[in-house]
C-alpha cells in the first residue's frame, strides 16, 4: 500500500481523505494557501506545504508546485478530491509522467466525458438511453429551427462545455429560439472559450439521479445505486439523499447496469458518478453526464452500502483489485444530507464570511458530519462556503427525516450566518415530507413560505394569536414524529443562559 498521499485540496474533503489515510496508516501531506494557514486540514495532516496566495488560481490550482512538493515529500500518490484539479485530464498526466500515481480515472476517461456532446456520443454507442436531441453543435439559427422542431418544444440548448447551468436556456416555443441561441453560445464562449451548443428535448419536471459507479483496473465495473439530487438552488445541490424517495429495486437495477455501460465505455478507473435525468411521469431515464470525480455527496452512499469509498479510490489507484463484487452491496436503511453552507438563507443566500464563535455538533444515533472548520476558525471569502455536510442515518426516510430535525436542533454555528435555518424549515414542509421532489422543488418552497400579502387586520389578529400561544400549523405527516418547530422553550432558555445572551 501507499506510505505517503499528497491531498490538493481543502475544506472538508481534504479531511474526509486524511481521515481515510490514517485507517489505512498512510501518512498525509496537506497543501495550503496562505488564506488557509489555519486550517482544519492543515492541522490534522501529517505534514503541510504553503504553495501561494490566497486565490485558488494561485495555489490549489497550481499543479506544477503541487507536484514539486509531493517529489519532495516523497508522496506517492496525489488524491485531487472534488473541484480544483480534480478533472484536469492535463494535471493527471503531468502527475503521472513524474511518476505519481493520480487517485482518480485516466486522462481518457476525464476527456471523454470532459464534453457534453462528446459524452451523449460515448453513452449512445454504449447503447445507454440519452436525452433526444442532437450531438453536434449548432451552425446556425435555420438548423436550429429545424432540429427543434423535429423535436418538438419545449427544448433545451445547452453549452456543450458547460455546467453549474451556464450557456443553458429553456426554448418553449420557436419565437424565443434566435435570442436564446445567441445568448446560449456567447455566454458558452465568454465561460468556457467555447461557443458550441446544442440541442436537447426538454424533460419536464425532471428528478435528478445520479448512480456511483466503482471500477478497478482489472476490469470490474460495479454500481452502487443511485443518489437523489434533485434538490437544488442555481444548480447547487442542497440536500442529497440515498435511495431515492422513488427507488425501486426494478429502477435501480436498470439504472445501474446503464450506469455501469457507460464506465465500461470510457475504461473508467475509481470513483465515478453518471447522472440522469428521470421523468416523474413514466419513471423512465436518460443519460445527462458523468462525473469522473468523488463527489460531495458520497456520504450517503457509503451510509447505505456500508462501503468506504475513499478508501476504495486508494486501495484502486493502487492497482488493488474492488474489495467487493456487484452482488456484495446491498443498500439499508435511509440516509438525507444537507450541505451546511455559510450563507445567509434569509437574505438570498449571501456569502457569510468571518470568525466561527462557537460549533456544536449533534451528537447521537445516526449522526454523521463531514466538517473542515472548528471553533475558532475563519470562513474565508477566496473558497466555496461549504463549511460542512451532516447526514442522518436511519431504518427509512421517515426516521431518518425525524433524526435530522433532531439532529438540527442541537447543530449550533454561532459567529456567522449558515443555511441551518433554512434547512430546519425544510424538513418540516409537507412536499419534502412526501417526497415529491424534483429541480424546481426549492423554488416552489420559497413560494410556499412567501408571507402571504395580509391586511393589517388580519396581521394583528394573528400577532395576538401568537402572543397567546395558538398555533395553526398542522401536524406533519411524518411517521413517528411530532412536527417540531425550532427548539423547546426550555433549551431556549438553556442555552441564552450559557450564551450570557439574557
Ligand atoms: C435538463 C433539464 C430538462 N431537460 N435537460 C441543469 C444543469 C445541468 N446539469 C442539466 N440541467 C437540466 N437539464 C433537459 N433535456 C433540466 C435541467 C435542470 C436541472 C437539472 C438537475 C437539477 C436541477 C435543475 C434545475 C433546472 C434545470
């Protein structure tokens, strides 16, 4: 086995795979920049290297001096964790020439699925159901016309490099085509340097699906069922769950093999995950794009399988064979994630840099919290404000919905604003309750919790039923629990009192 791994990157997953290599008694190098001195991950690896300034451009992306310190650290292998250089086709080969193994798929694998088209391309030879819609990008405003309407509307043009949503524009009729084609491929090109689009049948109301997939470099393919991701907020997921509310033994099935259709095609090595759009109407999927990366949500994954997958991803790149075959897995109980985000929910999710004053952690049954911040530490304004991903386990969803109300009760994050709030209110609402989710789920929730437009009466009379203590909320339609609408009065008061805020 590895001696010495060299984690590039920060935050949360540089510690989740530091925790990894200590089970597996391999020692850490941890790189930083100079934002991050004080950093989580800094102090728990074994070793650290400053490599530059605080912008990510200068320091978790400089791969050339990331390579030069895992040399002279002598780390044997590099684990890029999510984003940064994790899906650098051109770092993996750099690592590699220097004799480093990269703890991810080959250079190939990443350019295959690099590209929208060129992914649609590699998942309809395998024979893998895509999206209808085209491969090729779009030469002009008549071809458009045309393609879209063999298609039928709505339809989607989507940046063939993109992501996170940009160069994407929903077409519901053909007097909106010559302006979204032109905004699709200037925004396409002023984001990636690539103006090339194309064009997709919209899904209406879509559920977003993802399958994890493993493969080793012996050839074994494996899935290990799906991750429903379908709620989200500008392209960002928010909450992750495993199974999905509509899982059935049947769909995963399906699902995994195409999964797993789609890994062989490209020779996948790793960790990887190939998404899926699935219609709610009829059940069936298609195709979106692979992730040849470890991503955020893993943990609920690995909460249901029992499977470690980082220590997987080492043991892989190792040359090891899968420690497990396709019928090893099964999948119990329940697991929901919710990424904890220093944002302000209450004011349109503003970043909430600054000073954590205080952390308290639930504790108990079920409880998992991926962190990368401690008491005491800054939350920078250079890096994504994820600052932790807590996941509840429990029997079934219901369960597992009761333990995180639990659970979010007693997660205290004091000093700066985060999205603990917002996700309190969400596991009391009656559509996350019945799991009707699909990607326009939060923006049907803010509408829900909009105050209603009131006349003054109506305001009045209901500040005085509040004063005296009446309530009209409805018991939700959790299994076990009573609805819970923030903490007790008793921890209230408990905790202003150790807080000296009375
Ligand atoms: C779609 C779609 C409907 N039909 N494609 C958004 C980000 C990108 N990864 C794919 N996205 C979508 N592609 C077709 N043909 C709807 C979305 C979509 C979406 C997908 C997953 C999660 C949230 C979303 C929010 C809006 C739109």
């Amino acid at each position: 086995m590895f001696k010495k791994i060299l984690i590039a990157n920060r935050g949360e997953i540089a510690c989740r795979v530091i925790r990894a290599c200590r089970e597996l008694k391999i020692a850490t190098v941890a790189v930083y920049s100079e934002a991050d001195g004080d950093a989580l991950h800094v102090r728990m690896a074994d070793e650290a290297f400053l490599i530059g300034p605080p912008p990510s451009s200068e320091s978790y992306l400089r791969w050339e001096k990331i390579i030069d310190i895992a040399k002279r650290a002598g780390a044997e292998a590099i684990h890029p964790g999510y984003g940064f250089l994790s899906e650098n086709a051109e770092f993996v080969r750099q690592v590699e020439a220097e004799g480093i193994k990269f703890i991810g798929p080959p250079p190939e694998a990443m350019e295959g699925m690099g590209g929208k088209m060129s992914a649609r391309r590699i998942a309809i030879e395998a024979g893998v159901p895509v999206v209808p819609g085209t491969t090729e990008a779009l030469t002009s405003f008549e071809e458009a016309k045309e393609v879209a309407a063999s298609f039928g509307y709505p339809i989607m043009l989507k940046a063939s490099a993109g992501g996170g949503g940009k160069g994407m524009r929903l077409v519901v009729d053909e007097g909106d085509l010559q302006n979204a084609l032109e905004a699709a491929q200037s925004e396409a090109q002023a984001s990636f340097g690539d103006n090339a689009v194309y064009i997709e049948k919209a899904v209406v109301r879509p559920r977003h699906i993802e399958i994890q997939v493993f493969s080793d470099t012996h050839g074994n393919h494996v899935h290990l069922g799906e991750r429903e991701c379908s709620i989200q907020r500008r392209h960002q997921k928010v909450i992750e769950e495993c199974p999905s509310p509509i899982n059935s033994p049947e769909l995963r099935q399906k699902m995994g093999e195409c999964a797993v259709m789609v890994a062989k095609a490209v020779n996948y090595v790793g960790a990887g995950t190939v998404e899926f759009l699935v219609s709610d109407l009829d059940r069936s999927f298609y195709f979106l794009e692979m992730n040849t990366r470890l991503q955020v949500e893993h943990p609920v994954t690995e909460l249901v399988t029992g499977i470690d997958l980082v220590r997987e991803q080492i043991r892989v790149a190792w040359g090891g064979k899968l420690s497990f075959t396709q019928e090893d897995i099964s999948w119990e109980g329940h697991s929901i994630e919710c990424r904890v985000y220093a944002e302000d929910p209450d004011n349109n999710f503003l970043p909430s840099p600054g000073k954590i004053t205080r952390l308290r952690l639930p504790q108990g049954p079920g409880i998992r919290d991926d962190g990368g911040v401690y008491e005491g530490s800054e939350v920078s304004i250079y890096y994504d404000p994820m600052i932790s991903k807590f996941a509840v386990y429990a029997r079934d969803r219901l369960e597992a919905i009761d333990r995180m109300r639990r659970a979010l009760q007693e997660y205290e994050i004091g000093g700066i604003k985060t999205t603990l709030p917002f996700f309190r209110r969400i596991m009391e609402d009656e559509e996350f309750i019945e799991g009707k989710l699909d990607t326009g789920f939060i923006e049907r929730f803010n509408e829900r919790k909009k105050p209603p437009e009131i006349s003054e009466e109506a305001r009045d009379m209901a500040l005085i039923a509040a004063a005296l203590g009446y309530s009209g909320a409805k018991p939700a339609a959790s299994g076990a629990g009573q609805p819970i609408s923030g903490p007790s009065r008793w921890a209230l008061a408990g905790r202003a009192a150790l807080h000296n805020r009375i």
